[in-house]
C-alpha cells in the first residue's frame, strides 16, 4: 500500500520509507553491505525469526534493493546480492551509523567509518555534487520538485514562482 505524506502529496522521504523504514530491512541491508549474501548468514548476524527474514527478503528483492540468485540447485537455494539501488543506500546507512554514534553511543562508538587507504577516521556529512557545498540548514531547503501538484503549490504559495497558475 503507497502512503501519502500528512499533505497528501507524495513525498519521497515517505516512499523511501514505505521500503526500507522498517528495523529489520535496513540492518539487512547493513549486512548486505558488509559482504552477506546467505539466508543463513543474515539469520545468524541477526538472529531473526526465518519466516520474517524471508519477508522482508522478499520485499527488498521486491523493492530492487537486493537481487536474488540461486548458486546451488539440489537443495535450491539462493543469495541475495545488492542492486545498484543497494549500492545506493550504503551512504544512508553510513548516516544513520554516525548519528547513532553522535547522539545514541553512551558507552562508546562500537564501529566507526575509516577512510579505506589511509585508515584515518571519517565524518560523514551530505555534500552537493553540483557545488561541493555541505548541505546544512542554512545553506540548502526542500522546495516543490516538477512533480508537486499544483494544490500544494498554491497552498505553500510556490505556484507563482515555479510557473503555475
């Protein structure tokens, strides 16, 4: 079922979450990202109920987070491997690591992201690829994409400045 934003436009931080928001779809992708592939590996890494784990495979595979591929025939079975599209949420599971680190490590940070040839300790931060500028509240805002609908323009009154009536 597609969600709606309290708005009612489609708002793409809902859809992304209506994939991935749920606890145990990222830490599979978590796993995924650091090389796991076997049911049996992310059921142990996890220590999740197997009819849940195939679940939210599936939604992944579903999703086209994960790709599934058999790799032994007698008995079937299958790995599942990242996508492009997983590839592509590595850099929001690096986020969400240092803002668990930042701001709910108490004891310690238990893993830390290292820059991979020189060792050295990295702080993740959103960069503009267009500017290289780090994207902050001061200096960058969401604003109505092409496909905003011209009532919530004309509620936020954006219509005039992005040309709609």
């Amino acid at each position: 079922m597609q969600r709606k934003s309290f708005d009612g436009m489609s708002c793409p931080i809902a859809r992304s979450l209506e994939h991935v928001g749920e606890w145990w779809s990222i830490l599979i992708l978590r796993d995924a990202a650091r090389g796991m592939t076997r049911f049996d590996e992310f059921q142990k890494s996890l220590g999740i109920a197997p009819n849940m784990l195939t679940r939210r495979l599936s939604g992944l595979v579903e999703a086209g987070f994960l790709e599934r591929r058999q790799y032994s025939e007698r008995p079937p079975r299958d790995e599942y491997v990242l996508t492009p599209r997983g590839q592509d949420f590595r850099p929001v599971l690096w986020a969400i690591m240092a803002f668990g680190n930042r701001h709910f490590a108490p004891e310690g940070e238990s893993v830390v992201l290292v820059d991979a040839e020189t060792g050295l300790r990295a702080d993740p931060v959103l960069i503009d690829r267009v500017s290289g500028k780090a994207m902050t509240p001061a200096t960058f805002r969401p604003a109505p994409g092409p496909a905003a609908a011209v009532a919530y323009l004309q509620r936020n009154g954006a219509a005039s400045e992005a040309g709609h009536p």
